[in-house]
C-alpha cells in the first residue's frame, strides 16, 4: 500500500520560479521532485537544530563548547 500525497499550492516569485525550472531542466527532475526534496532537507535541519539547541546545555556542562571539541574527543 502507497503512502498517501497530498497537494500543497506554493506561490513563487519569477526569479524563484525561473531559477526552479532552470534547475528542473538541468537536473532530468520535476518541479514537485525538486521542492519535495527541498522541504524534506529543511526540516531535518530544522529539527538538527531544535535538537542541538536541547542537548548543548549538557554539552556546555561538560566541556563541549564547539564542534571542533567533539571532533577531537570522537577522532
């Protein structure tokens, strides 16, 4: 069984709507691929952040002040 699709109406500028479609052709991919794609990759940073934003009090607390200090203790 097929996940269900819903439509959502998006209003574009002409310069969002022209540097869209320049990449649809550039890419093989249809304008619903290209913003499907997009809306995914926006919320999963969204959430990344809201999730960075609840564990960096714990992180703080324990020395870790920036990525590069978790890149030294991971690597």
């Amino acid at each position: 069984m097929g996940m269900k699709r819903y439509v959502v109406t998006v209003r574009l500028g002409d310069d969002l709507k022209a540097a869209l479609d320049k990449i649809c052709l550039w890419s093989g991919r249809s304008r619903s691929e290209i913003l499907r794609d997009a809306v995914k990759r926006h919320l999963a940073r969204l959430r990344f952040e809201q999730l960075r934003r609840r564990v960096m009090p714990f992180a703080e607390s324990r020395g870790y002040l920036t990525d590069e200090d978790v890149f030294k203790d991971i690597s």
